[in-house]
C-alpha cells in the first residue's frame, strides 16, 4: 500500500498499514451502531406514544382493583391492545 506525498508516492510501513486497518474497523463498528440506531429511533418512538396511551386505562385498572372493584372490561381491553402493540414492536428492534 502506498500513501501520497509532497515527492511521490511513499509505501506504508507495517505498523502505518496496521493503523489504517484498526482505523477502519473502527469506523465500520462505529457506522453498524449508527445504522442500528437510525432503525430503532422511529420505533422507539413509536414505543413511547403507545406506552403514553397506556398510563390512562392502567391506571384505571389500578384503581378498580386497589377499590376492591373489577376493572372495567374497555380498560383491560384497551390496556392489552397497547401492550400487545408495543410488544410487537419491540420485536421489531434490533440488538
């Protein structure tokens, strides 16, 4: 391998063409987590509004059971729609 100089053409050492191929492999590692973190951002995101959607019949659930009383069938209903939801996208993520 050769490197361009001011007088021509210059072959790399063994140790410069060590370094090059660390750095490289390092900027490949570092592009696969930036690709990995481009894909999850969306759907992570997503996670979050459905997880915000959760907080309502949950904590309505809650509050039947702390009541004694059973929870309104909507509330579980809607309750497992969501988590359902976000479970699936969470599959969806990659590792």
């Amino acid at each position: 391998m050769y490197r361009a100089t001011p007088d021509g053409p210059v072959e790399l050492t063994a140790a410069e063409i060590a370094e090059m191929e660390a750095r490289e492999a390092a900027w490949a590692a570092g592009q696969a987590e930036r690709d990995r973190l481009a894909h999850n951002a969306p759907i992570l995101a997503e996670i979050a509004a459905l997880d915000a959607r959760r907080v309502r019949p949950a904590a309505e659930v809650a509050l039947a059971l702390a009541s004694g009383n059973p929870p309104a069938e909507a509330d579980l209903d809607r309750l497992a729609s969501l988590t359902a939801a976000i479970t699936g996208l969470r599959g969806q993520l990659q590792t």
